[in-house]
C-alpha cells in the first residue's frame, strides 16, 4: 500500500494521511464548525494526535496558519 501511495501520489503514507486530515479540516472549517468547537478540537477530530503536527501540515498544504486560512477565506464572522 504504502509502495503505491508513494508511486500515485509521490507521498510517503504518513504525508497522505495528513493531507487526507487537512482536507477534512478544510472542509469542517468551511461549514463553520469553528463556531461551536475549537481549530484543535476539529484537528483532533480529524485524527491529528499534537498541534504542532496539525500547524506544520496546515501551513504545507494551505500556505496560512488555521487562523489565517479562517481570515483569509471570509469564514469568521
């Protein structure tokens, strides 16, 4: 599995299952969930374990910090 992940999607596993996690935060974050829980608390939903490993993976794929991703995008209110 891992072979094919790296060959597919040039992604070792750990890298595309954050990916996979960002992408379910993204989607969280864009239907306001930030309003009745916490970023961490959605990161931790999704399956993030330390907040540092959420921020490092966030920043990779979005190029903003949560925060500033949640600025950016019009989502705070």
């Amino acid at each position: 599995m891992s072979r094919l992940i790296n060959e597919g999607y040039g992604l070792n596993f750990n890298e595309y299952v954050n990916e996979l996690r960002i992408k379910a935060v993204i989607r969280q974050l864009e239907q306001r969930a930030h309003k009745h829980l916490t970023i961490m608390g959605i990161a931790y939903d999704c399956g993030f374990n330390a907040k540092t490993t959420f921020n490092r993976c966030f920043k990779k794929a979005t190029g903003l910090t949560p925060g500033d991703y949640i600025k950016t995008k019009g989502l705070k209110d």
